[in-house]
C-alpha cells in the first residue's frame, strides 16, 4: 500500500476570510480547508479512515466492510480510499429498495468498485449481527467511519499550522469532534454544530469516543440542524449562495452550511471575546452539495 500521505493532499492550508461582521465584533476566522483533500472525496472522511486502513493492513486484511445510507459521504469515501490503496470494498446499505443506480453517491462508489448489501431498515439497525457473517475476511469500519483509529487521524489536523482559540466544527455522528479533543496538545476551545435534531445525546456519544466525560473547553450548539439531518430553508440556501459569490470557495447545505452559519450567528450574538482567532473546519462533502442550490 502506498502511504496515505502520498495520495491525499495532507497538510491541508488555512486561509483567512473577510466581512464587515468580523471587523465589527473584533475576530479573526480562519478557514481549514480539508476539503481539498481529495478531488472526489474529501473532508474528515479521510481522516477518519486513515488508521483504519493502516490497521487493515497491518492485520492482514484484503477487503474492507462499511455501513451506510444511500447519500452517505462515509461510503463514497471508503470506496474512493479502496481503489487508492488496494482494498476490495463492501457496502452494507439502509433500504432493501435501493439498488446501485439509486443515487449519485452509490453510483459512484459503485464506478469506484464498491460492491453492495442492500438490507431493509429493520435489518440494518443491528448491524452486529449484519458484520458477523462476513467478519473472518472483512476488516469491519462502523457507520460513518467513527471509532478510536479515527479519532487519531482527526487529531492530526490541528498540528497542522498554529492552534486557534477556537477550532468549529459540524458534528454528524461525532467522531470528528472527539478527534479535535483527543489532541493532548491543543489548549483551545472545541465548538461542534449538531447538523440534526436534538442533538444533545451527541455529548453522550462524544463522551463515549474519548473514553471520558464531555470535556470542559467543548461546548456543542443544538440549534442550527434546520429541521433536521439534511433538511433545510431558503435561509441556509441564502447564506450559502450569499457566502459563495463572496468568498473563493464552496459550502453545502448538509453539514457545512450549517455550521459557517451557526459561527456568523454567534459571532453576531457576541459570543466570542475580542481578539479572537476562529478556526472553521471546512469538512468537504461537497459530492453532496445541491447542485441547483
Ligand atoms: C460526516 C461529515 C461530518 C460529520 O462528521 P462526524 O464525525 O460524523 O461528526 C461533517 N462534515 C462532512 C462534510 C461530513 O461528510
């Protein structure tokens, strides 16, 4: 396998973006663009696979099985990293009325050589006894790619360049958020924007991950998911067209859109002391971004 530096564009660069609104409320924001990752996939999907597929490797492991839904930016990663690094790949999707075509995400893992297991929903909530049948041969990565290898690989990301006062985040299964709080090194705080409703079992989750409880410099915003995972308004449709024709690069409206959002809302509300160094995860997932948004 070749090293997993070698085929992603890692480190990845910050940049500085610019509005009256941050001249206004005395904060500097920073964009990390983990979205050039990867031309097709990028984001904190790599990241998350990184030691994932390290540790197949190092097992002996040829195939790899994943989890899924049918827009699932975890499976479209694990597919494009397969191809790249020599891994047959196994996707067990929610919905048993789906087939390959179903999706622009599916169609293209499926171009990328991913083969499928499409299950019914009942069937897919226990996916311990769906991972058993195939556990001798499949080196088995949970829905989302979330589990401690990946919280390794995320962490990563902050040693990058100079550590923020302020690292944001959009928190889907949470993974990603306990990544930034497993760096030992980093002292700043961890904002995580919840992309669904009701989040606030996600701190129980995050808890979970880091093996500890939820930590003092974390704090995670409940109230920008817009009705709920993947749901949206022309509100966030607005900021995000409004964002774009000012600014040099693209959001989406499932996870970053909401949480740039959130942070503009915050800064607005006053939330952040004078002086302070933002630092906005730009997580990729632009493969499902609207494309008539
Ligand atoms: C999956 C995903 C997230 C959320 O990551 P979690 O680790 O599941 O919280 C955020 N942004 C993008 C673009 C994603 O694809």
């Amino acid at each position: 396998m070749l090293e997993f530096e070698s085929l992603i564009n890692i480190p990845t660069p910050v940049i500085e973006i610019f509005e009256d609104l941050f001249v206004e409320n005395d904060v500097k924001v920073f964009v990390k663009r983990d979205d050039l990752t990867h031309v097709h996939v990028s984001g904190n999907k790599f990241r998350k696979l990184k030691y994932n597929f390290i540790e197949a490797k190092n097992l002996g492991f040829k195939k790899i099985l994943t989890f899924g839904g049918a827009f699932s930016n975890h499976i479209a990663a694990v597919a494009e990293a397969g191809l790249l690094f020599g891994f047959e790949t196994l996707g067990i999707i929610r919905g048993d009325e789906l087939n390959e075509t179903s999706s622009p995400t599916l169609k293209f893992a499926n171009q990328k050589g991913m083969r499928f297991k499409f299950v019914s929903r009942e069937a897919y909530r226990n996916k311990a006894d769906l991972a058993a049948n195939f556990s001798s041969e499949y080196f088995i990565i949970p829905e989302g790619g979330s589990n401690h290898l990946a919280l390794k690989g995320v962490s990563e990301l902050l040693d990058e360049q100079q550590h923020p006062d302020y690292i944001c985040t959009a928190v889907g299964t949470g993974g990603t958020m306990a990544g930034l709080l497993n760096n030992v090194n980093y002292k700043g705080e961890v904002l995580g924007f919840a992309v669904l409703k009701n989040g606030d079992f996600l701190k129980d989750d995050i808890s979970v991950f880091l093996e500890k409880n939820f930590p003092e410099n974390a704090e995670l915003e409940t109230r920008f998911h817009f009705g709920g995972y993947a749901k949206y308004n022309d509100e966030l449709l607005d900021f995000v067209k409004v964002f774009e024709l000012k600014h040099s690069f693209r959001l989406e409206q499932v996870y970053t859109g909401k949480m740039f959002f959130g942070v503009y809302q915050k800064i607005k509300e006053g939330y952040f002391k004078k002086g302070t160094r933002i630092m906005l995860l730009h997580t990729g997932g632009l493969q499902g971004r609207l494309s008539d948004l």
